[in-house]
C-alpha cells in the first residue's frame, strides 16, 4: 500500500512540477521530480508515527526500495550546500 502510494505522489508531484516549470512531461527534469516525489509519503508516515505507532511498522514492512530512496533524498536535502 505504502508503495503504491509513494509512486502515485511521485508521478502527481512530477506532473505538477513538469506544468509549474513549463517542461516536457517526458524529460531528464520529470525523472528528478519522480526520484524526489517517491520520497514524500514514507517520510510523511515517519513523521507522523509518533501519534499512531502501527504506521510505524507498516512502513518498515513496505518495500525496502521505497524506503531506501526517501532516506536518501532526505539525506542529500540535508547535505546539499547552498
């Protein structure tokens, strides 16, 4: 469930990224979008795990892929120097 969550935000995020920017759906650019989407809901559900703590084991039980990819765009968003 969660990894079928995570890919729908991920293509909504990379669709409205790709409109809001004004480049082709089918680009280098909507590949990003979708690497950085895919990443929005599992760490949405860790986030809110401390009020419903079964999330919590739900999202360990999901696919570790998923999982994988959101610890490393968080990570990468905190490493990123500006």
């Amino acid at each position: 469930m969660i990894d079928t969550g995570s890919l729908i935000v991920a293509i909504v995020y990379a669709g409205i990224m790709s409109r809001a920017k004004g480049h082709n759906f089918l680009s280098h650019r909507t590949g990003l979008d979708v690497a950085k989407g895919i990443a929005f809901l599992p760490l949405f559900l860790l986030a809110i795990s401390i009020l419903h703590a079964p999330l919590l084991e739900t999202l360990f039980e999901s696919n570790k892929l998923i999982l994988s990819m959101a610890g490393t765009v968080a990570l990468l968003a905190l490493l990123e120097d500006r």
